[in-house]
C-alpha cells in the first residue's frame, strides 16, 4: 500500500471517477461489485475538491466500500489534517505522495475506489497547502459556502483602505474575528484595540475610550492613556457600538471628525491616527428614526458595512467547523477525539442555532467532554431531543449549556467540586461563581 499510485494516470478528477465507474472485468481481484453509494461519494469529491463537504451518510458509505470504520488523512510535510472522519483501531499507516493515511478498523479493501480515493485526497492535500484550502487563514472566517466566499473577498476587498467599517451581524457569529481580519490585512503597524462598548460602566466610558490625567476624578491617582489612544497607527474595534448612549456618541463624533482626543480633565487635545471599525446586532437605522442613535455618527462609522451571515445561512459549514471546534478543544483543553454518531449529526444540521457559532463551539465541547473519548449522541447535545425546532434566546441557551455541563462534570465526581474543575479546566472558585449564579449553589448533584 506504501507504494500506491496516487494520480493512477488520470490528473482529470471527473476522468478518475468515469474510470473507477468503468465495468470491470469479469474475475480478478477487482471484481467484486461497485457500490453505488460510494461512487456517488466520490463524485461529490471529485466535484468539490473538499474531503469535508460529503455528508456523514456519504462518508459512511464510503467507509464500509473499502472495509473501513474510519480514516484520518495528513499531510506529510505540515502535518495539516486533510480529512478525518469515522473512528476505530488504527491499521497501521499508508504513505502515498504528500499524504499519510490512517486507516481504521482494518485494512482497505484495494482496488478502484480506493486508489481513486487516494488521488483526490492527494488533490484536496496541494489545494489546501497551495491556498485553496488554506484561503481562511487570512482571514479567520473558515467554510466553504457561498456566504463564507463572499465575506473573505468584501473583507479582503475593504481592509486595505483606511475607510471606517461597521460590521453588522447577530450574537455569536464571528463579528470580532471579522474586524480582526481587517486589521490583519490592512497593513497598519499598530495594535487591534477591541472595546465592547457595552460592558463599561457609563460614569467610565469617557475615560477608557479618551483617558484622563491625574486628579481628574475622584480615585484618578495618575494619569491614563485612553483606548482610542492605544490604537494609534492601528485599529479599534467599537463593539457593541449601538449600547452607547447619546452623550457620548456626540463626543465620539468629534473625535472621528477631528482626529484628536482630549483627555478626561485636560485642556490639551493630541492628534491620533486610528483606523475605527465598529461592530452591532442592533439596527441603528431603526435607531436613528427612533431618536436613540445619532445619524451623522452613522455615516461616519459605516462608509463600509459588512454583514457576517448566521450560521443558519451557511449551515453547509457546520460539519468544517465542529472538526475545528473539536481539534481546538483537544488542544486547549486537553479533550480526547471522539466520534458522532448520524443521529447527534443530524441534530447539529437541523438545529436553528440563535448563538451562531460561539453556540456551536459550546455544543462541540460538552459533547466531547460528555463522551469522553467515544461516541458523542445527540443526547449529549445541550438542546437535547427537543432542540431542533423551539427557539430559544442566548442568554436561556448559555445558561442551559452551562448548568448542564456542571451537573454532569459533579455528577461524574461524586460532587466533589474540586475534582469538577480540574476536568472542566477552570479554578474551583469560577466553579462556584457558576454555581450561584445558575442558582445551584445549595443543590446537591
């Protein structure tokens, strides 16, 4: 198998999958029947050039075609994963061009499909190393979907200028990663300023966007240097921009206007160069004609506006995304690779997703964590059986994870929280913290 043919002579892929459909000849070790099922897989392959975009129901068949319970894929020079998918005892390991293949469950049934197999992976290895696959890394938005292209190419077409960005989209959906990637490929030397506008106090704001000398209010015992300040030569990113009240929008117009900021109790004004990107779930147009957000900062903060699709409009890249959830949890938090079964997968496509992808994250772990190495159901999923169709808002859809994820981590350890927070990677008082604040304080679980 080290020796296999990776291209077998055909560099055409839709000429590859005619010759694997080709009848055989009657007798010889490739005469056992085609599966169908598997052709059709290979088709979608051969069309797409993405190991991730066949469905689990074609992967499966895919697999039990050539005898296998599971596969990974590697890249043998980066080691980047080319594709994984099923689960099983690996069979020792092929090496077939830029590939390393691990075959599970037994060895692969040789012949056609298998080699052509082998030659379309080897194709999805090069695009992805070459930037075909690689073309997120720039840009942190990872997918395939028609949603997902268009926002890299408006990121990458509107980064380079200096223009003003407003970034629109629902909770959870990658706003940050987006005003990111335009700092990213702007070329600005300074550094990427992230402000949630909503998280600060009101009596405060004035002085963290703008600064303050010593003395200007009361415990002000030196002098600070202000966020928009800290982002000169480079980006601040404004989120949550619609929670800033009326006052200060009058304030930060001036200081978009003029290019100077002056400090909380100075009288000396200092010019700094910041590009500004703001970001908002809110409709600020609504808000303009209901009098709570003021209209000339809006044309000043949207020259550009980018909208970040939910992940409900690009669900083709939910299957992508949960392998990167699932490898970034393995490495973060030291979470073993486990497997899904079709029922927890269809669970994941069917569900409406109102906390978009910061949700999706979430659900990858506690299924990981809630298999433990082995087959995540879909009862493990934190919307349960129920979860596909009932909306939920994400304030009830965090606290539910969260409750459920404690409970089943106390439950494991008799209810020893310490032991609790060791699996869970976090400090036995942030434990607690969670505890009160989901009312479990007194519970025994």
């Amino acid at each position: 198998m080290a020796g296999a043919d990776v291209a077998g002579g055909l560099s055409d892929p839709a000429a590859r999958v005619a010759e694997v459909a080709r009848p055989l000849p009657i007798g010889g070790a490739g005469s056992h029947p085609l599966d169908e099922g598997a052709l059709d897989a290979l088709a979608v392959l051969s069309c797409e050039g993405d190991p991730w975009a066949l469905s689990e129901a074609q992967s499966s068949r895919l697999l039990r075609s050539l005898g296998l319970s599971g596969i990974e894929v590697h890249c043998r020079g980066s080691g980047r994963v080319v594709w994984r998918c099923g689960g099983g005892a690996a069979h020792g390991e092929v090496t077939s061009g830029a590939l390393r293949v691990t075959p599970m469950g037994g060895p692969p049934r040789e012949g056609p499909i298998w080699r052509t197999l082998l030659g379309l992976l080897a194709m999805a290895a090069v695009a992805g190393e070459t930037g075909a696959g690689a073309e997120d890394d720039d840009t942190g938005i990872h997918g395939r979907s028609a949603s997902a292209t268009r926002l890299r190419a408006e990121l990458r077409r509107i980064a380079p200028t200096d223009i003003a960005v407003l970034i629109l989209g629902e909770t959870g959906v990658g706003k940050e990663v987006a005003a990111q990637a335009v700092h990213r490929l702007s070329g600005r030397t300074g550094a990427f300023v992230p402000v949630n506008v909503a998280a600060i106090p009101k009596e405060l704001i004035e002085a963290e966007l703008f600064g303050s000398v010593r003395g200007a209010y009361t415990g002000a015992d030196r002098a600070r240097q202000g966020l928009v300040t800290a982002a000169h030569r480079g980006t601040l990113f404004l989120d949550e921009i619609g929670d800033l009240d009326l006052a200060m929008q009058a304030k930060l117009l001036r200081v978009l206007e003029s290019g100077e900021v002056r400090p909380v109790g100075s009288t000396v004004f200092h010019t700094v160069d910041a590009r500004v990107v703001s970001a908002t779930h809110r409709d600020l147009l609504t808000g303009i004609d209901d009098g709570s957000f003021r209209a000339d900062l809006y044309y000043r903060l949207a020259p550009a506006v980018v909208r970040v699709p939910p992940l409900r409009e690009r669900i083709e890249d939910l299957p992508l995304l949960r392998h990167l959830f699932e490898k970034e949890a393995s490495l973060r938090i030291g979470l073993p690779p486990c497997r899904w079964s079709e029922a927890a997968e269809n669970a994941l496509l069917r569900y409406h997703w109102p906390g978009n992808i910061r949700e999706l994250r979430h659900a990858v772990e506690l299924g990981m964590v809630e298999a433990r190495g082995g087959v995540v159901t879909r009862a493990m999923l934190p919307f349960g059986e129920g979860g596909s169709t009932a909306p939920q808002g994400w304030g009830q859809a965090t606290a539910d994870f969260r409750r459920r994820l404690l409970h089943r981590a106390l439950h494991r350890h008799g209810g020893n929280r310490s032991a609790a927070a060791r699996e869970l990677g976090i400090s036995r008082q942030t434990l607690l913290y969670h505890l009160r604040s989901l009312g479990l304080g007194s519970r025994n679980p």
